[in-house]
C-alpha cells in the first residue's frame, strides 16, 4: 500500500477524496513537525513514533576503499504497539 492507496481507503469512508487526501497529509505533516521538534507521538495500539539518535561512526567509502567519518544525526524510528502487532500476527 502507498499513499495513494491510503487516500482511496479514507476516501471511502470520508466520501470525497479532496477531504481524503487533505486528511492523510495532516496527519502526516503533523507527525514530522512533532518529531521534529523532538516529540514523541503515540497512537494508542497502533504505535509510538519517535527519535533515535544515531552515533559517529566509522565507514568506507565504496568506490575507493577509504576509511571515512559518518556524522552522528537523528533519525526516525517506530516501535508496534499491541494491537498492531496481534493484529500482523493473526
């Protein structure tokens, strides 16, 4: 399923697809700014949205071999809730 999909399923709930789409974006964009302000959101039996952060690190360079430093930086991460993952499981 993409995002599209995503709006034809509200869409036949909601009725119109305009108010659809408008709706997954909001809850979307809501979202990525409450992450980005460092924020954790969680939907109750669906899952916990968060911020994870991840250290420097050491890599290489696939093309050449060299050794390199990956900056540390934040990314986003998803923990399941319960009804989710007895919902997945069945």
């Amino acid at each position: 399923m993409n995002k599209g999909d995503l709006v034809d399923a509200v869409t036949k709930v909601v009725g119109s697809k305009k108010l659809a789409e408008g709706s997954v974006n909001c809850v979307l964009d809501t979202i990525s700014a409450a992450l980005k302000k460092g924020d954790k959101v969680t939907l109750i039996g669906f899952g916990t949205f968060s911020i994870a952060k991840r250290a420097a690190r050491t890599g290489r360079n696939p093309q050449t071999g060299k050794e390199m430093t990956i900056k540390a930086k934040k990314v986003p991460k998803f923990v399941a809730g319960k009804k989710l993952k007895d919902t997945v499981a069945k």
